[in-house]
C-alpha cells in the first residue's frame, strides 16, 4: 500500500496539524519544527501520487496570485539591487502548494480535519490560560515577550480567537459550541493582554466581516451568538488595559501635534511619511528589498532615533518603500486574489467547506488590517503562521472537501 493511504502517515499529518495551533503561542520555536514536518510530509505526499493530484483552475489562480508578491521584489531586486534576505519570508509562500494539495485529498481530509480544529480550540484555550497565569501570578503588563514580540503575538491570538468562534457553526449541540465559545474567549483575553492595538482593530472588522457573511447563510443562532461576542467585545474596552491603551494612543497624538514623535504612534506617522517621500523617488520599484533603512538615513534629519528601525512598521508603507507602486499592487494582488476565492466558497452548500472558508477570509482581513501598523512580513512566527494556516483553509475549503464522519454527527 502507498505510504500516501497509510495509516501511519494519516497520523503523522493529523499529528502535527494537532501540535501546531496548540502550541504556537505556548512553547516558543515549536511552530518551526511543525511547519517543516508539515512541508516534508507535503512533498512527501506530491512526491507519491503526482499523478493523482488534481489541480483546478482555482488552484491556479490561488497559487498564482501569492507568488506574485514575491515575484515582483525579485523583479525589483534585480533591478534596484537590495538584500536577498529580504526575499526569505515572502518566497516561504512555495510551502502552500504542497500542503494544500495534501490537505484537499479527501482520504486526508476525512483523518486530519478534526485534528486541527481540535488543536485550533486547545491552542486558543491554551494561550487565554498562560495569559492569565503571566498577568495575574507573574505580574506582566503586556503578555508575548515570552514567545516572540508582543504585536505578532496578538495578530496570532486574534486569528486564533476569530477562528475559534467561527468553529461554533460547525456544531449543533452545545457542549462543543460552548467549548468554542470558551476557546475565543482564550484567545480573546490572550489578544487583549498582549496590548496590540492594531490587532485588536483587525479583530473587530473582521468579525463584523464575518458576522455578514454568516446573516447571509441564514444560520440565526450563529448569528446571535456572534452578535452577543461583538457586545461582549464593546463592553471590554471599558476594561482598564484596552483603557489605558486608548489614552496611550491620545497621548501620543497630543504630543506628535506639539512637534514630539518620539511616541509609539509618533514613529509610525514619521516612518510613513518618510516611506511616501523615498517611494517618491524611485515610484516603480522603490529602493530595493531590504534596502529601508539606508534610504531612511539621509532624511531623517534630527529625528536619530529614526535610524534604528528596519522598517517602516506598515506592511504598506514598507512595501512601498523598498519595491515602489509595483511592489504594493503585487502585494494587495496576494491578499486581495485569494480572499475573493475564499468569499465565492461562502455560497457552497456543504458546511465544512464554508466554516474553512470563512476562516481564510478572517485570517485574510486580520492580516490585512494589522498590516497597516506591522509588516506581517517582518517576524518569522507572523509568516510560518498566516502561510500554514491559509494552506488549511484552501486545502480543507476544496471543491471536494469530504465530511469526516465524526464532523458529520455534530452537524445539523
């Protein structure tokens, strides 16, 4: 028998799956291992039934589309010249083919698909549990130091959050509604310790995103409980963290007004009115990949402390600024592409294949919006982790996705 039927292998696969939303935001380095466990088993399985693998039109478009990203800054690393590290982390986008096409086999599905919402619900559980251990025994103001930089570590924890209550409609009876209500809380609490504004702005559109797409299955419980979760979520800001980081932000302002950018908000206004001024110089291709803060230097001006940044803390702006209007359009191409692919799978009449496709529109608009404040392209743990996971959605959200069988009794 194939190694690609075997049980053995449908473990191994449903194995890591499990491991890696649980543990990504608990033990720190893991998602490395897992995500190169789950690259090798997909190569392994492409390796062994290449000629097996259908590939649609979608697919095509889907791969294409965030290729065309990393494509453009070779395209203006060869021209502008600039640093072939700064290709590492969006070239990692080659890993999604492989286990997408594994993952949209339905004897794959059928095995593996209840291992990664099991492992998504514990893993958002997880990092609300240590959160309030680092908040309430160890004293912590803001919690993800311990795992990498606090603001990739609440991007992470509202995915995981967002995802979570998503998987309510998945289930008819309320046992496991309540268990993925008490997961998006996890991981709700997670992203509201870290203290990342940006993150928790993501979060909000994109469950108001998700909350229309939902009224427009006409699944009314659903619908009020997520609607019941946004209150929820009105009702924290009064919570003395989101409070305080709210008048960080006024602060801030107040002082950038009176000529002081030496703020948290402060650097990024200055770092993105810089990024426009050197885009206008090179509009195409910009300064070159990796090159931002040797463009940076010379206008900084008596801003020193300008000169330690290595990007222009936007996704947007930074892209703007080392590949030009090129690089930005082939960049909102990579977001913009697979989340119109997602959306069109919203209207599928089976709902396994929905509730993945709501979650890759989530993780799509979460990205997108906590870009505009974070290049998502600047921490390894942001990139293994919005490739990894968008390879699920497209591979678990397939035309032929197959309920697994255990997925089927708890649905309606």
């Amino acid at each position: 028998m194939s190694i690609i039927y075997s049980r053995l292998f449908s473990l191994a696969v449903g194995a890591v799956l499990f491991l890696f939303p649980l543990l990504i935001l608990t033990i720190k380095g893991s998602y490395n291992f897992l995500a190169a466990a789950l690259l090798m088993l997909g190569l392994i399985f492409c390796w062994g039934s290449k000629n097996l693998i259908e590939i649609s039109r979608e697919d095509f478009v889907f791969f294409g589309s965030l290729l065309i990203y990393p494509f453009v800054l070779l395209i203006a690393m060869v021209l502008q010249g600039g640093k072939w590290t700064a290709l590492d982390y969006p070239w990692r986008a080659l890993a999604i083919l492989p286990i997408a096409l594994m993952l949209k086999t339905p004897s794959v599905q059928i095995t593996c698909t209840m291992r990664w919402i099991q492992g998504w619900l514990m893993g958002a559980l997880l990092s609300g549990v240590v959160a309030l251990f680092l908040v309430y025994w160890r004293g912590w103001l803001r919690v993800g130091s311990h795992i990498t930089n606090e603001i990739p570590y609440g991007q992470i924890a509202a995915i995981l959050a967002l995802g979570a209550f998503l998987f309510i409609g998945l289930y008819r009876h309320c046992i496991w509604r309540l268990v993925c209500c008490f997961a998006g809380c996890g991981g709700l609490y997670a992203l509201i310790s870290s203290g990342t504004r940006g993150a928790w702005v993501a979060f909000i559109l994109a469950l108001f995103s998700c909350g229309l797409a939902i009224f427009k299955w006409k699944f009314p419980r659903v619908a009020v409980a997520m609607v019941l979760f946004a209150l929820g979520i009105l009702a924290l800001q009064h919570s003395s963290l989101v409070q305080s980081r709210l008048d960080a932000v006024r602060a801030d302002m107040l002082s950038y007004q009176n000529g002081d950018a030496y703020t948290s908000t402060g650097v990024r206004l200055e770092l993105w009115r810089l990024s426009a001024e050197i885009a206008k110089e090179s509009p195409l291709f910009g300064a070159g990949p990796g090159h931002f803060k040797e463009a940076l230097a010379p206008k900084i001006g008596e801003k020193p402390f300008l000169a330690n940044y290595a990007h222009a803390h936007s996704q947007y702006f930074d892209t703007l600024a080392n590949a030009g209007f090129i690089g930005l359009a082939g960049l909102l191409v990579s977001f913009l592409a697979p989340l119109v692919l997602f959306w069109g799978r919203l209207r599928s009449s089976q709902r396994l294949e929905r509730v993945f496709a709501l979650q890759g529109c989530g993780l799509i608009i979460v990205s997108m919006v906590a870009g505009l404040t974070q290049p998502l392209y600047a921490h390894n743990i942001s990139v293994i982790f919005y490739f990894i996971c968008l390879s699920v959605c497209w591979g678990f959200s397939s035309a032929n996705a197959v309920p697994s069988p255990r997925l089927e009794d708890g649905m309606e």
